[in-house]
C-alpha cells in the first residue's frame, strides 16, 4: 500500500487517504480511507462494498476522475472516467457521477459520449483520462 495522495473528497473538511491498494502494469487501483476519531473508515461504494478507483491504462485508452462539484450545488461529487477505442479513431468514454453520504458514496448517473481520437492531448476533452484530481493531488 501506498499513500498516493490527501485531499478532502467527500466536502466535510477532513481529508481522506487515496492509497494504491494494487498496483497492474499500467493501472493503480484506489482505496480511499477516511479517519473518524481514532478509526479509520473505508469508503464504500453503496450496495458494491469497497470503492476502488481505477487510474491509468495505456497511451490510448484508461480510467481517472476528479473530485469536482457537477452540478454546482456546493456539495463536490466524485467522478470517475473511462475511455476505450470504439471504432477505429473513435473513442467512447464514460462518465460514473457519484454523490457523498458520508463515508459513502453512492451512483447518481452516467454519462456518455464519443470523440475524434488524435493523440493524448485529446485527453482534455474528458477531463484527462489517465489521471485522477482531487482537491491538490493528481496522480497518473
Ligand atoms: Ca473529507
Ligand atoms: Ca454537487
């Protein structure tokens, strides 16, 4: 396990741990830990147990997110992305919009789309979709 970086994710003014819990080729996967007192919580995802996040992936293709307030309401949501090639230069991605309750977040919507795919800078268009930000971190 590693510390991959501190923010406040859920908006309650505490931050919580991002930690590489597995570590593949290209890709890390995510826990994120909130401490409560002297406990410490894993985020969960409502109904599918631990939240993992993927980040990474090869140059043209992968999955990151953003904590980031979608609907401009105050309260930030969680955001996770994926991208894979459809159809030869064609790129679809995905957008997984996710609401705090807590220590919990819990699946609101999703978001799709397709793009021209032209090289990474392209990553743009989805938010940069080999990394995951958060308050001051990103990590790749
Ligand atoms: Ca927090
Ligand atoms: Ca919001």
């Amino acid at each position: 396990m590693a510390l991959r970086g501190l923010a406040d994710a859920n908006g309650d003014g505490l931050q919580e741990a991002f930690v590489s819990l597995s570590r593949g080729a290209a890709n890390d996967f995510m826990g994120v830990f909130a401490l409560t007192g002297s406990e410490l919580i894993q985020v969960e995802e409502a109904g599918e147990g631990p939240l993992l996040i993927d980040v990474g992936g090869p140059a043209d293709f992968g999955s990151g997110g953003a904590c980031k307030d979608v609907d401009g309401d105050g309260n930030p949501e969680l955001v996770l992305f994926e991208v894979h090639s459809a159809q030869g230069s064609r790129h679809a991605w995905k957008k997984d919009i996710y609401e705090w309750e807590g220590f919990r977040v819990l699946f609101r919507e999703k978001v799709t789309g397709s793009f021209e795919y032209r090289g990474r800078k392209d990553d743009r268009r989805v938010g940069g979709f080999h990394e995951f930000r958060c308050g001051g971190f990103v990590t790749y």
